[in-house]
C-alpha cells in the first residue's frame, strides 16, 4: 500500500515541544522530506494507487513532470504485452519505495541511456558505410589503374605499328585562298586494315619550344590496308592556333607527329577515347583517392568516439 505521511501531533495542553520534534523526525525517515508518498512497486494495483497519491500532493508542473516520467519508465514494458503487475515488478528495483523526484530523475538516467545507445547505434552503421566506401574505392582505384596499365600497352602497339613520313607544315596562297596545310605520309605496318588515324602534331621553334599542339584525325576514303601506304592531308581552323598569321612565314619551325589512337572498320578504338573527363580513369583515380582520404578521417573521427559517449 501507499504510504502517506503522519500527520502532526495537534498542540495543545498535552502537547509538547518534544513530541513535535519526535513526530517531525518519524515523517523524515519515512518519506524522505516533508510532504512526499513514495511508489509502491508491490503490485499493479498499489503501484497504480501509490502513483495517484503521489500526484495529488504535487504542484501542476511537477505533476507534469512526474507524470512524464512514469510514461517513460513504464511504456515500453506496457507495449510490449506486459500486465501493470509485471511493470510494478520490473520497476521495483528501480524505483519501489522511491520518491517523485527519484523517478523523474529515473526516467532521465532512462531517456539520457537510450539517447547514447541510438547514438553509438548509429555510429556503428556510419562506421559500417564508411568501411564499405573506402572498400568501393580501394577496389575501383585498382581497376582503374590496371586500365591505364592496358591502354599504355595498348599505345605502344600504335607507336610501333606505324611510319610517318615528310610532315610538314605549310600555307597555300593565292589571290582568293590563304590557309595553313598539314601534309603527313603514313605506312600501315599493323596486321589489321585501319579505318581512321589520330596524330598528335606539335609545332616547334629552334631550341625546342612548343608553338602549337594539337590532334588531327584522318578518315581513309578506303581503308588502310596492312602493308600500305598513303598521304594525308589535313586543313586545320584557320581561325584555331593552327591558323595563326605570324606562323605563315616561318621556315625554321619544326614539325613533329606520332601516332596517338586508331580505329579498325568495325569502330573499334585501339586506345579508347574518353570523352568525357570524369570517364578518364586518371581524373577517375584523382577523384577516389580524395574521396577515400575524406572517407578515412571520418572513419577514424568516428572510431575515437568510441566510449566518450
């Protein structure tokens, strides 16, 4: 049952000094401080009487206060199927025999545990994520370079498979035209047919320095068939750095070309071409190894967390 606290002694003829200093002292040891029931946990009915009375003797906003708390406390349990004598034996040890303001402060040592278990909960699925992310970018940053590896394979071939010959740079002129011409000889030493051809060309001065650079793409009327050997002729923008005027005149600028990239009749690139930057697997790389970095000290941010909680 509740227990409600004794009343005082009336004062009178018969009363005493002393007797009302006894009486204080029994209320103290009783309830703990003047004026507060404690919760009695001993069954559902007296646990809910004991909580009636409590909430009788308290001001409006400590009875908010303790009423919150007693949702708190004991909702989980009632959700869970439990009778209110079950919720009154589980909470017995927590706050049988307890005051109001020991099960506010309960419900907070509640609500405060819960917070940092969801807290650490989801640490651990940050963790979880971050982990796989970095695996993601690990396992990606190894393809990509063993792509890089192969297309560097790949080029070697066009260097090696192609002669060019007589490249030169030039300007026609005439009283109606006047433009800049690239004229390049190529011998097809590969064992396939060839569709079209890439040439990365550069334009230098005496002592080496690049004037303009640039690809120049060729598309063969027939294909080049393996063993042969053709002129190209290219017409660059005259408008572009190859159009340049100053450039017209010069006769002791230098003219170098390689072979960069080639596709078969099929369409098929021997070197893909990446278009787009963000396909490029060395922008690529550039891009997950920052990411990575990132991923990492967040990990390890997070992994020193661990028990500050």
């Amino acid at each position: 049952m509740a227990m409600r606290q004794p009343e005082l002694p009336a004062t009178g003829k018969s009363g005493t000094r002393r007797s009302i200093i006894l009486a204080a002292a029994m209320v103290l040891s009783l309830g703990g401080c003047f004026g507060e029931t404690v919760i009695d946990t001993r069954s559902g009915s007296a646990f809910k009487d004991s909580v009636d009375l409590i909430s009788e003797e308290l001001s409006p906003a400590e009875r908010k206060k303790f009423h919150a708390a007693i949702k708190t406390l004991t909702e989980g349990h009632l959700s869970d199927g439990r009778s209110l004598d079950e919720v009154a034996e589980i909470l017995g040890p927590k706050i049988g025999g307890k005051t109001a303001t020991d099960a506010i402060a309960a419900a907070d040592a509640q609500i405060a545990e819960e917070e940092r278990r969801a807290a650490e909960l989801k640490r651990q699925q940050e963790l979880k994520s971050l982990e796989a992310k970095i695996s993601e970018y690990t396992a990606e940053i190894s393809r990509l370079e063993t792509v890089i590896v192969e297309q560097a394979e790949r080029a070697k071939i066009v260097r090696v498979k192609f002669d060019l010959f007589g490249a030169r740079y030039f300007w026609r002129e005439s009283n109606a035209e006047n433009y800049p011409l690239i004229d390049i000889e190529i011998a097809n030493l590969h064992d396939q047919p060839i569709r079209t051809v890439v040439i990365k060309a550069r334009l230098s001065e005496p002592g080496g320095k690049s004037l303009v650079e640039g690809k120049l793409r060729y598309e063969f009327r027939s294909n080049l068939k393996p063993g042969t050997r053709t002129k190209m002729r290219f017409e660059p923008d005259i408008f572009g750095p190859w159009g340049n005027a100053a450039l017209k005149d010069r006769e002791d600028l230098t003219l170098s070309v390689e072979v960069e990239n080639l596709t078969y009749p099929n369409g098929a690139e021997l070197v893909r071409t990446f278009v787009v930057r963000g396909d490029d697997p060395v922008f690529r790389i550039e891009t997950l190894k920052r990411r990575k970095t990132e991923a990492q000290a967040e990990l390890e941010a997070l992994q020193s967390q661990s028990g500050q909680s």
